[in-house]
C-alpha cells in the first residue's frame, strides 16, 4: 500500500493527512508526476471529510510537492522537486539562526572556507568562458567608486554565485544554497564599513585568474586570504563597537 492510512490519527487532521502524502512523495513511494487518489478516495480511505482532504492538499501544494490539473485527465499529481525553492525555505531558516546567534562568525567563514574551497576545485575543472565572464563582469561592478554599499554587496553575492555555477556540480550548487544567500549578506552587513572595496575586488581578480589558468589551489589559496580579510574586518568592527560603548559603560 502506498500512503499509510492507518496512521493517521484524530488530532491535526489535515496537518497528518499532508504529512502521510508527504512521506510517500519523499521516499519514493508516490513517483514525479503520479497522479494522486481523488479527493473523494483520499476522503474514504482516511475517513475524513472532503474539506479535511482539500487542507491537506493545500499544504502539499503550498510546499511545492504537488500540483493540479484541470480537465478529464486532470487531478492533483507529484511535482518534480524545485531546488531553488527547496534552497530558499533552507536559507530562510539559516538566516533566522544566524540572526538570533546561533552561529558566530569562526563557524560561518570556516563553513565557507571548506565548501567553496571545494568549488574552486571544480571551478578550476569545470568552467566554461560564459562562467568567467559572468565573474569578470561582477570586478567591473566592484571596481566602480560611485556604487553604493547595498550594490557593492549584492555584486559580491553574484561573484560568489558564479563561482558555484561554474563548478557545474548540481548537488553542490543546492548546498551551496545558503552559503551564498545567507551567510554571505549577513557577513557583509557587518563589514561593509570597515573593509576596503578594491582589496576585496583584487582577491576576486586572483580567483578569476586561477579558475581561467585552472589552478585550483592558487584559487584557494586567494578565498583563503580573502576569509582571512573577511575575519579581520570583522574584528576590527567588534572593536570599534567596544570601544565606542566603552564611555557609557564607564559613566553607568
């Protein structure tokens, strides 16, 4: 039998109902693009209502694990998994933990460090010229002085999402996910102030440069010194804050 209906219990119906379908469309019991149970079988074979059924839908369909189709052949059916919607929902939560503390900065640049670390590798194998060119064209963002903060950041999430692109690796680029997308821009909104944009530019330049040449350890090598710098500017922060709140803490 495919969905456990002998599972379910009588509290959270729906929730449980959604649950149970989840399962199956996760272990492989219910395939991409199967057709599910129409409403009125889901409805017997649990022994729930209809409505009951149609909020259970609606979660699946909220998580993106099934769709519907109108017409005599239509029906709900198993949605082939979207990873950048499956990356996202990740993100969000990894951001969440970040800004309440529950990664400090030494776990998030040493989280970096070995995972990209991994990407120059396959960068360095893997690229193509499209992939080079998408990072060249994020050094000339960079190197412009009139940009703004907000621009100059959001490039540097672009150079680092080129450079996952280019490892042409699809599991790693989903894993990477969050790296990019939170850890990244929560770095930055801390640093932005202290570190110098060219000497950040100038490390992307180097990564090109041993990607181009396929050179991975000199490409590791540069996001090294730049996690280094990422570290330091951190620091430098941390001590600007400590002592700007030093006078009020001494009058306290």
């Amino acid at each position: 039998m495919i969905l456990k209906y002998d599972e379910v219990v009588r509290t959270g119906i729906a929730r449980q109902v959604s649950d149970n379908i989840r399962s199956a469309i996760m272990d492989g019991r219910l395939k991409v693009d199967e057709r599910l149970p129409t409403e009125e079988e889901l409805a017997k074979s649990f022994g729930i209502s209809r409505p009951t059924v149609r909020e259970a839908l609606k979660r699946l369909a909220a998580q993106n694990l099934i769709h519907s189709k109108r017409g005599p052949t239509g029906g709900n059916f198993v949605k082939r998994p979207d990873p950048e919607g499956l990356s996202k929902a990740i993100t969000g939560a990894a951001t969440l933990l970040v800004g309440i503390g529950a990664f400090d900065i030494e776990e998030i640049i040493t989280a970096r460090l070995e995972t990209e670390t991994v990407c120059c590798r396959l960068a360095a194998a893997n690229r193509s010229e499209a992939d080079l060119a998408a990072m060249e064209a994020e050094i000339a963002v960079q190197l412009d002085e009139a940009i703004s903060d907000e621009d100059f950041c959001a490039s540097d999430v672009r150079f680092h999402r080129a450079l996952v692109e280019s490892t042409g690796n699809g599991p790693l680029k989903l894993m990477m996910y969050t790296v990019i997308e939170a850890f990244i821009p929560i770095t930055n909104m801390i640093v932005f102030r202290v570190r110098e944009r060219r000497h950040v530019a100038s490390l992307h330049q180097e990564i090109i440069d041993a990607v181009r040449s396929r050179e991975d350890a000199k490409a590791a090598d540069a996001l090294a010194r730049l996690l280094a710098y990422v570290r330091e500017s951190y620091s430098a922060v941390l001590d600007a804050r400590a002592k700007r709140d030093a006078p009020s803490q001494a009058s306290a």
